[in-house]
C-alpha cells in the first residue's frame, strides 16, 4: 500500500528545507561581462563560482567594505572554464572559504585547462581572504594570479595552505605579495605541477610557510620565487627546498629575506636542477638575506649564484654535490666551515674565505678568472687555480692571511698581490699542503712600507710550506706599487730598487721578500762630508 502526505504537511517540509538551505552564487552563468557588489552585511552560500562555463568571460565579483562578509561554505571557484574572471576584495571587506572544513572542498582561481587569466584581489588593511583547506592559483589552467597589496592578507584557517601552479597545465600562474602587512599564510609549493609558475615578494610584503616546495613533481619546471626590497620577507618554520623535481629557481635581492629553520635544501631529486640567486643574474641589485642553519644540495644539478653588487655574508652551512658562482661585481663572505664538492667559480667581484675552522669551500674545485678575484683569512680545501685575469689577494681589509691546503697553480695572465704594511703587519698565503705554480704576475703593494724599510726586514709571503708542500715554475713579472718599479728575475731570485735606493729581492724557493739595502741617511752622509773636510783642512796643514 502506497502511503500518502496531507498536502499541508508537504508543504511545511518544504518550506523547512527551503528555508535551511543555502544558495549557490554565480555571477557569470553562460553569460559574460556580469557584475555583482557586496558593499555591506554578511551573505552566505554553499558555493560560489564567477565565470562558470566555457565562454563565460569578464565576470567580476566586488566585496568591498569594513563589516562585509562573503561566507562560502564549500567551493569557491573564480573562472571555472573561462577567462578573465576575478574576485575583488578592498576596503576591509572579508571572504571565507570551505568553512565547513571540507577537504573535498577548496578555493580555484583558473580551474579547468582552458581557464586562463582569472584573478584574485585582496587590497587594504582588514581585507581578507581565508580558506579552511586549500587554495590553488592555476588549478587547471594558465596566467591566473592572486594579488596581495596595501595591507590584504590571505590565510588558512588550520588547512593545508596555497598552491600556485597546480598541475601538468598550469603554466605561467602567479602569486604577488606586496607592501607591508600584506600577508600571504601559509604558502605550500610554487609549481607542484606545471611551468613558469611565480611568487613575487615586495616591498615588505611577508609569505609564511611551514615546509614548502618550488617545483615538486617530475611535470613541474622553470617555477620560481623573488623576495626583493627592504623588509620583503618568506618565512619557514621548516624546510624550503628549490626543485624537488624539475627546475626552480629562488632569487633573494635588495635586502629581501627567505628564513628556513628546517635547512634549505636544492635539487635534492637526481634529474631536478635547482639554482639559488643572491641578487639578480645579469642585474645590478644589492643582496638579499638568508637564514638558514644549513644549505644542503642534493643529487640533482645544484648551485648558488652570487650576483649582488654590494657584500653579501653567509653563515649557513653548505654541503652536498653542487658548486657556488660569484658573478656579480660585489663582495660575497663564506664565514662557515663548509663541506660542498661541487666546483667553485669567480669570475666577477671578490670572494672571501672567512671560516675559523674546515674549508670555507669544501673539498670544491676553485676556479678563480676574468675579473674575480679571492681573498680572506680562512682556508681553502680543495684545489685552486688563479685564472688569465683573475686575482689572488690573501687577507681581509689588508690584513691576515689565507691558508691552502692543496696548493695553487696560479697562470699566465694571473695576478697575486700582498700588501705589506710593516714587518708585524702584512698579508700572505699559508702553504699547508700540495704544490705552488708559481706563474702571471706578483704585484706587492710597498706604498705604506718604502719609507720606514730597513736593512734585513724579511716577509714570509708564501708561509709554512708544511705537509710536504712544494713550489715549481716561476712568475713572468714582479712589480711593485707605491714606487712603481719593477724586479729582474735570475733564476728564481727577483730583485728591483725603489725611487728611495731601497733593494728588494723575493725569492721563489722560499716565499720570502727581503731588504737587501737600503740608502745611507742623509745625517751620515754629512757626517762622512764634515770628516772628509777635516781630513784635507789637516793635510793641508801638514804640508804648508
């Protein structure tokens, strides 16, 4: 038997789920250019989507204005299958996501492959946008972005966090942090998929992360992060790692700062390349700041590029295979005891060993050339060459020493300078270990020392010789500056006379520049005139 409702009781169940039941938003449905405002009090939905369809184009949400409330309990979705689709949050207005806490449920900007240049604005201080799972900028698709500026803030009410670039097809997303205050917490990966994906921190923009990835599947590459400009910061409570898969890149200039409390960890997956950037390649920029315990690079192909164009200090323990490049015209420090095995290249500005303790370059292969140039007082551990054009200048300020435990072969076109203040106050190179090529030019730098020289004042400036270290070939010059004059060479020993009558000799079997005369006073010499007089006056007598 079939049972029926009264009709009365039909309806009340009806108007009860009516009235119970939340609505779902769209602005754009099948159609494009449509507008909607939210400009004061609170509207609830279970979904909202601007730009639903294929060809829904140009569809803008606005929710605008301190003590405006967007509240979406599952998805938000800006540009389903469309282009050009955006969200606007200004003026302290604020929009929650999934508050229902669903992980079935996130937040889309561009979700569909054909959804292309959707947007996202949070501007103004109070402005906010908040998700209780996941955001991802380029679900499906490509050029879709998210903007933070003058104050906005985007955060994860205990969720997973922010994805921009999110799979295979997602190419050329975008994030932007910008102007301080705004906030982005917590971004999870740039690039788990897809190409060309970006996060821009500026102008004191800050990014909070636990642990987080540029580039994190085999299908991701060419995603890249830069933190630039005074008090833009990305913060990580953990591990920050640069290509996990593929390629990544992360460039930190202009006094920006990427802290990671986990490490820092680049290519650590054998067929990913992953490249960390001291201020801009090819640019002018002034460095960046990184805190980090470590810097650990792992199996794929690794490298830190110092590009900036003032003095850039790292404490940060690094290791693994990759290699460092010094590129830019500044001044870049290693204060750390480092075991990287990756090769070492200057080719432009100064690279300084300042480690107390191990090699300040590991075990790597230093290559110094074309207008690079090497000093410091720490200790270099692996091999090293000095270049057609580069410099090796031991010592930091003028002053200390450099140890090598492995030798140099310093070639033709090479320069090595000291500068010799005093006999208590000179630059040299510690010769702990392997063998000296001597070649190129010696340049000492007398400027400060002519006038106060004295006869036997010796400088070991190739120091120890210990562990068996040998010397072999010799330099093609030997120049002075302060005077400007040059030495002969005979056979290893080089010799040359300054403008005061000052003799020098170096010698290539010892390391040592030596006094070898120096000018009568000019008190003695009158002395000498007044006794030669006194001596013809009494001749004189005598035969008179």
């Amino acid at each position: 038997m079939r049972r029926t409702f009264p009709a009365l009781v039909l309806l009340a169940a009806l108007a009860a789920f009516g009235a119970n039941a939340k609505a779902q938003l769209y602005v754009g449905s099948n159609s494009s250019g449509q507008t909607t405002n939210f400009t004061s009090g609170s509207y609830t939905y279970s979904s909202a989507t601007v730009g639903n369809n294929t060809n829904d184009s140009n569809n803008t949400l606005f929710v605008a204005n301190t003590n405006t409330l967007l509240s979406v309990s599952d998805r938000l979705i800006i540009g389903n299958s469309g282009p050009l689709n955006s969200l606007v949050i200004s003026n302290g207005a604020s929009v929650t996501s999934d508050t229902s806490l669903n992980d079935a449920y996130y937040a889309i900007v561009g979700s569909g492959s054909k959804s292309s240049n959707n947007s996202v604005l949070v501007t103004g201080a109070g402005s906010s946008w908040s998700d209780g799972y996941l955001i991802e900028i380029g679900g499906g698709g490509s050029g879709n972005s998210l903007t933070i500026s003058n104050g906005g803030q985007v955060g994860m009410a205990n969720a997973e966090g922010v994805e921009i670039g999110s799979s295979t097809h997602s190419s050329n997303n975008w994030a932007l942090v910008t102007g301080a205050g705004s906030i982005l917490n917590k971004l999870i990966s740039v690039g788990s998929s897809g190409t060309n994906n970006s996060l821009t921190i500026s102008n004191g923009g800050l990014v909070l992360s636990s642990n987080s990835t540029i580039s994190s599947s085999p299908n991701s590459s060419s995603n890249t992060v830069l933190v630039t400009g005074s008090g833009s910061t990305w913060s990580n409570s953990g591990i920050a790692t640069i290509a996990s898969y593929g390629g990544a890149t992360l460039t930190v200039a202009n006094g920006g700062v990427v802290s990671a409390a986990g490490g820092i960890l680049v290519a650590s997956q054998s067929n990913s390349t992953g490249t960390l950037n001291i201020g801009s390649v090819g640019g002018s920029d002034t460095a960046g700041t990184i805190s980090s315990p470590t810097i650990t690079f792992g199996s794929g192909n690794a490298s830190i590029n110092f590009n900036q164009s003032d003095s850039s200090s790292v404490t940060s323990s690094i290791s693994g295979l990759g290699g460092i490049k010094q590129l830019g015209s500044g001044t870049t420090i290693l204060a750390a005891s480092n075991s990287y095995t990756g090769t070492t290249l200057i080719s432009q500005g100064t690279f300084l060993a300042d480690n107390t303790s191990g090699s300040a370059v590991g075990t790597s292969s230093v290559l110094v050339t074309n207008a690079g140039t090497l000093g410091g007082n720490g200790s270099i551990g692996g091999t090293l060459t000095i270049g057609s054009g580069g410099e090796l200048t031991p010592g930091l300020n003028g002053v200390g020493e450099l140890r090598l435990t492995s030798g140099v072969t310093l070639q033709t076109g090479s320069i090595t300078s000291f500068l010799i203040n005093s006999t208590n106050n000179f630059t040299s190179l510690n010769i702990l270990g392997g063998t000296v090529t001597y070649g190129g030019t010696l340049r000492l730098n007398l400027l400060n020392y002519a006038s106060s020289a004295s006869l036997g004042d010796t400088f070991a400036l190739f120091s120890d010789w210990a562990n068996g270290a040998t010397h072999t070939q010799d330099f093609a010059s030997v120049q002075a500056l302060g005077d400007s004059f040059n030495f002969s060479d005979n056979g290893g020993l080089w010799t040359g006379t300054d403008t005061h009558g000052t003799t020098y000799e170096f010698s290539d079997a010892t390391g040592n520049l030596i006094v070898l005369s120096v000018p009568e006073s000019s008190s003695s010499a009158l002395l000498g005139l007044g006794a030669l007089a006194a001596l013809l006056l009494l001749r004189k007598k005598q035969t008179s």
